[in-house]
C-alpha cells in the first residue's frame, strides 16, 4: 500500500558522507541565514532542529550557500549529526520532514518527522 497524499517535501536531506542539506522552508521557519550554525535537540522521543544566530569560535555544523539558483538553500557537513539520524531511519541517505516550530530548552526548534517520506 502506497501514500494517498504526496505533498509532504522534505525540510533536511541527511548523507552517509556527513553533508547535510538544509532546504528554503526549514531556513525560513528558523530565520536562518549562511554562517549560522545547526543542531539537533532530543525531547523524549521528539527530535528538532535548532539554530544558532551569528556563532563566534568554531562549531562543526556551519550553514553555507548551496548554489546560485536557490539562495535560500543551505548546505552544512557533520558525520554525527548524519549517523544520528541516519542509524533511526536507516539507509544511505534520508529525507526528513519537518512538523511546527515550538519553543524547547534551547529556544525555538522545528519538529523533525522521523518516518520514511513516500
């Protein structure tokens, strides 16, 4: 049995190699900008994305401009990050969906659906 609805699009795109893609629509519920950095907060089973305005030092996963033809869209690398999600989704590469933007501990964080995208 397949998806009856398909209009579902994913807000990250994990890699097996660590890259990380941040799509238009998870940058804006976010207001991320290139050179802001990403992290993933756990609450009980949920998971969310989260975002850290203009960082100073060093920070693993830094958001930078994918291409010319879609500005919005960001690309960032880190091998936990990816392994985390990719070690409950399974596979090679994985396409996550994101649900509401709500407050938790660290500030503002999008809810990440973990299940398959059809």
């Amino acid at each position: 049995m397949g998806c009856v609805i398909r209009n579902r699009k994913p807000a990250l795109v994990f890699y097996a190699d660590g890259r990380i893609t941040v799509t238009a629509w998870a940058m804006k519920m976010l207001n991320l900008e290139p050179g802001d950095v990403i992290n993933l907060w756990e609450e009980g089973k949920d998971v969310y994305l989260y975002g850290i305005k203009n960082p100073t030092g060093y920070y693993k996963c830094r958001l930078r401009g994918n291409n010319k033809a879609s500005v919005r869209t960001c690309r960032c690398f880190s091998a936990e990050l990816s392994h985390y999600i990719l070690d409950k989704m399974g596979g090679d590469k994985c396409q996550v969906a994101g649900g509401e933007v709500k407050d938790i501990t660290v500030g503002k964080g999008l809810e990440l659906i973990l299940r398959n995208i059809c």
